[in-house]
C-alpha cells in the first residue's frame, strides 16, 4: 500500500491508525467507548493542526534572522551514572524509513550510534 499511495494518504493512513490506537487504550484501560466518526475526526484534526505548525515552523526559519546559537543546548545530558538514549524517525517521500540512534553518557561522549 505504501508504494501505491501518495504522501498525503499515507500520512492520513497514519494518524487514522494512531487514533484508532488511542481509542483502543481509552477502551482497554478506562472502559470507554469513542465512535468511529470521532476517532476518524480527531486523526484528521491532528494531521491538519500538524500541517499547520509545520508551515509556521518553515515560515519562522526563512524569516528568522541567524543569531548567536553557542549558549544554545539542543542535547539535555541524563542524571548521573546514566545513559541517554536519543531516537528520530523520517518517512522519505518513496516510502522508505530512516531510524537514527545515539546512546550518550552524561558528559556527553557517544557510547554508540546506528542508523
């Protein structure tokens, strides 16, 4: 299905998917019933507040003047004796899945890394 299907039906596929599982959880550990047409409703609700944040994300970065990022953390360290595990995922437009791993220490020297 993925390879025959263009982008917005697999994005719409997933978070139909996602909310069929929300609705699952609601039922299975608070015994509550969500309808079919709410579940469909709130996954497109979500993909379109997505889609929106998305845009205004982009629209901030091309207008958004460089600044001075070196007091800037992007990587919070883990308590100490700790490791961090940091995870991301990106669907390519051809359907494909990247994965990427990093496992860092708290001072931050990588224990290790996949892709």
């Amino acid at each position: 299905m993925i390879h025959n299907s263009n982008k917005e039906s697999i994005q719409i596929l997933a978070s139909i998917t996602n909310s069929i599982w929300v609705a699952r959880n609601k039922k299975v550990f608070q015994n509550k019933d969500t309808p079919v047409i709410e579940v469909v409703d709130q996954a497109l609700q979500i993909l379109h507040e997505y889609k929106h944040h998305a845009v205004e994300a982009r629209l901030e970065t091309v207008n958004s003047v460089p600044s001075d990022n070196r007091h800037n953390k992007s990587w919070n360290p883990p308590p100490r004796n700790f490791q961090k595990l940091n995870v991301d995922a990106h669907l390519c437009d051809d359907g494909h899945w990247g994965f990427g791993f990093v496992l860092r220490r708290e001072d931050g020297r990588c224990v290790g890394a996949v892709t």
